[in-house]
C-alpha cells in the first residue's frame, strides 16, 4: 500500500514557500537584498511548477510604439511562441504581447503598497498591443482578441490586523477597472482572487495560500488560451530610428 499522501504534499509545498519568505524577512538585513530574496522565491516558486511553455522573470514590458512599463518583479510570459526577448546585462525586457501575468512581490502588504502594485499593473495593461490574422492550411484565421492580463500582489505578511480585514478589500476596491488586481496572497494569512461573474474579491483565509494561489494562477492560464500572434514588424519600424 502506498505511503503517498497528495495533503500532505500539497501542505508541504506551502509551508516551504511560506518558511522561505520568513527566512528572508528575518535574515536579509539590507531592504534591497531582502525585496530581491523574496522576488526569487515567488520566482522560483513559478518557474518550478508553472508549465513549460509559461516563464517567469523580473522585466521590463515594451510596445511596438516604444512605451515602457515600469520595471515588475514577476512577469509571466509566454516562452514557446514568443519571437524575441532581450536580455542586455542583467535586464530583461518582454513585448506587450508575449505577457500572461504580472505580480508586485513585497515583505508585507499595506495600502500603499497595494496601490502601489496596481500602478505597477495598469503600466503594462495601458501598453499596445498588436495581433495579426493567424494562418492555416485552408487561409487564415482573424486575428486573436487580446487576453485580459492578469495582475496581483504577492507577500509574506500584512500590516493590517486582522490580516485580511475591511483595510484590506477597501484597498482592493480602489482605482479604476484597468488597476485591480485579480490574485494576491498573503503566504502567512491568505489569499484572495477578484471574481470576474461579480466584480468582487473572494478571501480566503488559511487553507495552505501559497499552494491555493499557484492553483488559482494555473486555472486562470489555461482558460487565457495562448497569446496574440505578434506583429514583428511593428518593432523592426524602430531599426530606422
């Protein structure tokens, strides 16, 4: 008889995520070491158990009309029909249109800090994105709508208390459709995920978050489809320049 236990797994997963951010908020003693430590663990986290054809990276987002986003910490892109990514000592810089999902990762979470990772969000949400008509053996499809992109906020602990309270959804409720953010976790706490059939956040407290949140982002990619088809040549007008 098998001695597996898929909980115990599953918990297992959590709680190593969840001791690792401790460890970094409690070891790291330099503010910029520590954001950068927690940053890999989500990082590592993503690119472990996210399938293959999905990458994970902290980047810039570009445009073909020369827009910049600001720098994100977790930007999941695709990785399988993407034509090009630069990576020029040390920076990373992803098209508009190869983006699935961005995330802000801090130590703890406040209101300023889940404004300031709906700005982050809305930076590359406004960015152009192309899609040509895709061909095929008998002609050509029309070109793909644009997938929403997928925002959040991930962290080790609140400053609120309760952790997960009224402070918290009143912060998520702030800022226009175009900043909210759609997943965040609270790997100490919890995590939430805004219902798009009602327009309002559903929180989870407990229950193993950081698993829980990995599961949410998975089903929420595979109902994203696959990414527009790029128009390449929209970027190769800037060789010219």
């Amino acid at each position: 008889m098998s001695t597996w236990s898929l909980p115990q797994l599953l918990a297992g997963l959590h709680d190593d995520i969840q001791q690792r951010l401790g460890t970094v908020r409690k070891t790291f003693a330099h503010p910029g070491t520590k954001g950068d430590g927690s940053e890999n663990v989500w990082l590592d986290l993503l690119n472990t158990y996210l399938p293959q054809r999905y990458q994970a990276q902290k980047a810039h987002v570009v445009d073909s009309q020369g827009n910049f986003s600001e720098q994100i910490d977790v930007v999941i892109f695709d990785r399988q029909y993407s034509p090009f990514i630069f990576n020029y000592e040390g920076q990373t810089i992803i098209p508009a249109e190869s983006v699935y999902a961005v995330f802000e990762a801090k130590q703890t979470i406040n209101a300023q800090l889940v404004a300031y990772a709906r700005e982050k969000v809305a930076s590359v949400r406004k960015l152009h994105r192309t899609s040509l008509p895709i061909p095929h053996a008998g002609g050509t499809y029309p070109p793909k709508p644009l997938i929403p992109i997928i925002g959040g906020l991930l962290t080790f602990e609140s400053e609120w208390n309760p952790a997960l309270g009224n402070s918290f959804e009143e912060a998520l409720y702030k800022g226009d459709g175009s900043e909210w953010l759609n997943l965040g976790c609270v790997a100490a706490h919890g995590h939430c995920f805004l219902n798009p059939e009602t327009a309002s956040y559903e929180i989870t407290y407990e229950g193993k978050p950081a698993t829980a949140f990995l599961f949410k982002l998975i089903s929420l990619l595979q109902f994203s489809g696959t990414v527009p088809m790029i128009d390449i040549q929209a970027y190769a007008k800037w060789l010219t320049e």
